[in-house]
C-alpha cells in the first residue's frame, strides 16, 4: 500500500493525516509506504530551475535561482529566525524560484497554491481533465518518475490520496490519472478533509466512477485495513501517529510534530460554522492517551515544535498539559475564555512549552460576537490579551470580516479593538467572510453562486446592511491596513507560511 500527500501546501511539517493512517497500519503490520509528494514535488522543483535559461532572467530572478540551496540551508537554521528581514528576503526568493519554474500562461504555482486559468478545483469535469492531461501538470516529471519507481519495487495494490485543500485538487487528480493509464491494475482511494468536505453536502452523487476506486469520508483508517483484509476493532477511532516513514527534509528549522488531541469542535455552537454545516460530530482523544501520545512520539521523534490541528484545544487538554510538561514547545488554537485571565494558569501553560495560542476573536463588536453565537465576551478577551503577554505567551489573532451581522461601523468597532491591544497581539489574520453553501444559515438568505462549478462548499449571498465584498475590501485596504500599529502587526507575519512559522519567531525572541 502506498499513501500520498500531494501537492501544493505548506512544505513545512508532516502531514498528519497520513502519519495517523500510518500507525493504524503499523499497529496490524500493514506494509506501507508514504510519499509526501507536496514536500519532494516541490524541492525537485526547486532544484530543477535552469541557472542559464533561453531568454534572460532578471536581476530578482537570477539572484533567486543563483541562491536557491543557501536559502533553503538558512531556512533550516534557528539564525535565520532572529532577523526577520532575512528571513523574509530567503522566502520571497524560494517562492520566486518556484514561480518562474513553472510558468506557463495557464498555471500559477508558488509555495503554497497552485492554480490553473482553465482548470477549476470545484468542476469535478476539470478534475477530469486534469487527470486526463497528468502530462501538462507541473509535477508531472517529478511524480511520475516517482511512482513508477516504488510501484515497480513494491508491487501493491493500493495507492491511496489524502486530498485536505483545494490547491492539492488539480496535482491529486493528475497523478491519479497517471496511476489509472499506466497501472490499470491498481486500486484507487481517496480521502481527506475536502474529500470529506464533498461528501457531506446534501445529494453527494460520485461524479470519479472509473477513476478512483473508492472515496473515503471521514477517518480513513478503518477503511484501509479492511481493503488489506485485516481483522480490527471497528470502534476504535484513534491510533498513535506514526511519522517514521514521512521523510524529512521539510522547510522548517527543526520538526515540526503535527498532533490532533480531538476531531471537530467542542463548542459546535458558532453560527455559519463549517464543521456544523457538515454535521461533523466532535470526538475528543482522553487526556491521558494525549499525553501518552506525545510522550511516546516526543521520544521517538524530538521534534523541535509540537502543532496542535484541533479547531480549539479543549480545556481539558490545555489544563493537562499545564499539570504536565514534556519539555517542548508547542501552539495551537485555542477559545477566548476565563482561563486565559488567569495569570497563574497562562504561566503554567508557558512552563509546559507554550510559546503561541491562535485566538478566533472574530470581531472587536460585542453585538456581532453575539449573533455569530462565539461565546466570546470582549472584556474577557481584552483581559486575555494582557495576561497572555504578561505570562510571556504570543498571540496570532483571527478576525474575519463581512459576516451578516457586520457593518462598517462594526468593522471600525473591530479596528478601535486591535489599535487598543496592539501591544498585547503578536500577529493577525484576515480573512473575508464565505458562507457555507449547505449550512443551516444559508436557507433564509438570498445567495448567488461564486463561481460555477458542482464541487462548491461556499457562497455568495447579498449582505443585509449592504456591507458586500467590495465595501469590505476597500475598508481593509485603505483603513484597516493602513492604520499605523495594525500595519506593524501585519508587517510580522511570516510570508506564505504564516502562522506556520510564527512560532519560531516567538520562541526566538524569548
């Protein structure tokens, strides 16, 4: 059995969905082999780009590709993260590398997206076609060359897909349909978060009969040992990760050790919700198989930086983890609530390794925050945000604009807030507000499509105070991010890996 994660996403941890396949399939001595097909695609890339092409590059572009294993080396060094700026300037020049790599007029590819101008990821027709066409995808050398070599020395009988974000649906089907031309015999599955993502919408009807196999929802790990014909507990949900066989090599000054402590969300109360529109139930792992967990893979692995993937760790887990360090750092989301207000809990999750806690706040609008249903009160947040700092632990901040329940006004409530706490937050995310197309909230609105296709998970909708994507971009641009302390805020991202490597400038400015 082979299981791949394909490209384009952040090269710079182990894909976890994989690793917890893997000790599914450890634990009942599967053999198993794991490609991680994002991080290999993407350096084979890299090392690829021609130094002396047909027509000159610019002076950007030929420095960038001059300099291409000397960044990727620093990018793998802690210096690096003491000097933000060259950290950036090695960033911008890998993406760079990339870029004109595979630059065609069709195709746009960089660290973390790739795009096709006639190929969408939601039409399962140009899905299709990908797979048709795997040739014209920009890993085609890489991946066919790939897999032809480990299919031919291990002979299986199942290659499988871990197919999580819209930027890996064009590569996943192109290599797909190079398994299904050139090894006809084998069997095809697909899974992952998106795949789960499509299944669960209302009238789901397979439109890939003939090209893959089997389409998985949910976790994968019962399916698979049933296709290798072992006899297992059916209600066991969780197996230790396995990152053994996940290669290295990832863009990151250290391992980077990716753990989900539960599956979905255990406030589940929020309105407009993903998990909630799909139904998706919330199945936490007992706090001491947590522990165990990471006890076993901190000492198998030494990770340099634990991430969380829970949607909001548990306060459960959090207090678990403050009663018993393991001696690494570590970060994840976490809900804006009373616990965070207290000093001596914050500074014993610091002691645990905490070095940064993703915070939803959503919005600076108390009245917003309760029609959205967070369960966020903003006094509780402000006090937060001060003892967070105070304990040492920094915060990446979520807000989302656009929602129903917002106005200009609102988004100035929102502004006032982060000018307020501007001290007290160490980065910020932006997002605009999509609607899910199948959530409950959708049926009493007047929505209209964002683009065409038959795989969409979000839509449009007109805006009850009139505050429509427009107005919301041109508040962002030309209030939002020009406001001096905001801008100071945003200009400490980490460029494409954002709060990816985050962490790192945290830990060390510790």
């Amino acid at each position: 059995m082979i299981l791949v994660y394909p490209p384009v996403a952040k090269p710079s941890e182990a894909p976890a969905g994989l690793a917890r396949l893997a000790g599914a399939l450890n634990l009942h001595g599967v053999e198993h082999h794991i490609i991680d097909a994002n991080l290999e695609g993407m350096l084979h890339i890299l090392k690829r780009a021609p130094v002396m092409p047909e027509r000159p590059y610019d002076t950007w572009t030929s420095r960038a590709i001059r300099n291409r294993s000397r960044n990727l080396t620093s990018l793998k060094n802690p210096a690096l993260y003491l000097n933000a700026d060259r950290y950036k300037r090695a960033v911008l020049d890998l993406n760079r590398v990339i870029e004109v790599s595979a630059k065609k007029d069709e195709l746009s590819l960089s660290i973390v997206n790739f795009r096709h101008a006639h190929l969408s990821p939601l039409m399962s027709s140009d899905l299709i076609k990908a797979a048709e066409e795997p040739e014209s995808n920009p890993f085609y050398l890489y991946f066919s060359e790939r897999l032809q070599s480990l299919i031919e020395l291990t002979r299986p009988a199942v290659v499988g897909f871990s197919l999580n974000y819209l930027s890996q649906a064009l590569c996943t089907f192109a290599m797909a349909g190079f398994l299904r031309r050139d090894f006809p015999g084998l069997k095809v599955v697909l899974g992952g978060g998106l795949v789960t993502s499509w299944m669960n919408r209302p009238q789901w009807k397979n439109p890939f009969g003939g090209l893959v196999d089997l389409l998985v929802a949910g976790p994968g790990e019962h399916h698979l040992l049933s296709i290798a014909g072992v006899q297992h507990e059916s209600g066991k949900v969780h197996f230790t990760p396995h990152y053994d066989l996940c290669g290295d090599g990832y863009i990151a000054p250290g391992f980077i050790l990716p753990y989900s402590a539960s599956m979905g969300c255990y406030w589940n109360r929020c309105s407009f919700c993903p998990e909630r529109a799909e139904d998706n139930p919330y199945i936490p792992i007992p706090v001491d198989r947590v522990l165990g967990d990471l006890a076993c893979l901190i000492e198998s692995r030494r990770p340099l930086l634990i991430h969380f993937l829970d949607n909001a760790l548990s306060p459960s887990i959090l207090k678990g983890l403050a009663l018993n360090p393991h001696g690494i750092p570590w970060y994840g989301f976490a809900r804006i609530g009373k616990d965070l207000t207290d000093i001596d809990f914050c500074r014993a999750l610091k002691r645990s390794g905490c070095v940064m806690l993703k915070l939803g706040l959503e919005s600076g609008d108390q009245d917003v925050l309760d029609r959205l249903e967070k369960g966020i009160d903003l006094t509780t947040a402000s006090r937060a945000l001060s003892t967070l700092r105070k304990a040492g632990i920094a915060t990446y901040v979520y807000l989302l604009f656009g929602t129903p329940s917002e106005t200009l006004a609102s988004a100035r409530k929102t502004l006032g807030f982060i000018v307020r706490h501007g001290q007290e937050i160490g980065f910020l995310n932006l997002a605009m507000f999509n609607m899910p197309a199948h959530g409950p909230e959708a049926d009493g609105t007047r929505t209209r499509s964002f683009y065409e296709g038959d795989l969409f998970l979000y839509t449009d909708f007109v805006h009850p105070h009139g505050w429509n994507r427009k107005k919301v971009r041109h508040f962002l641009a030309n209030e939002f991010r020009t406001e001096k302390s905001v801008a100071s805020i945003l200009q400490r991202d980490p460029p494409f890996f954002t709060s990816n490597h985050a962490p790192f400038f945290a830990m060390r400015q510790e």
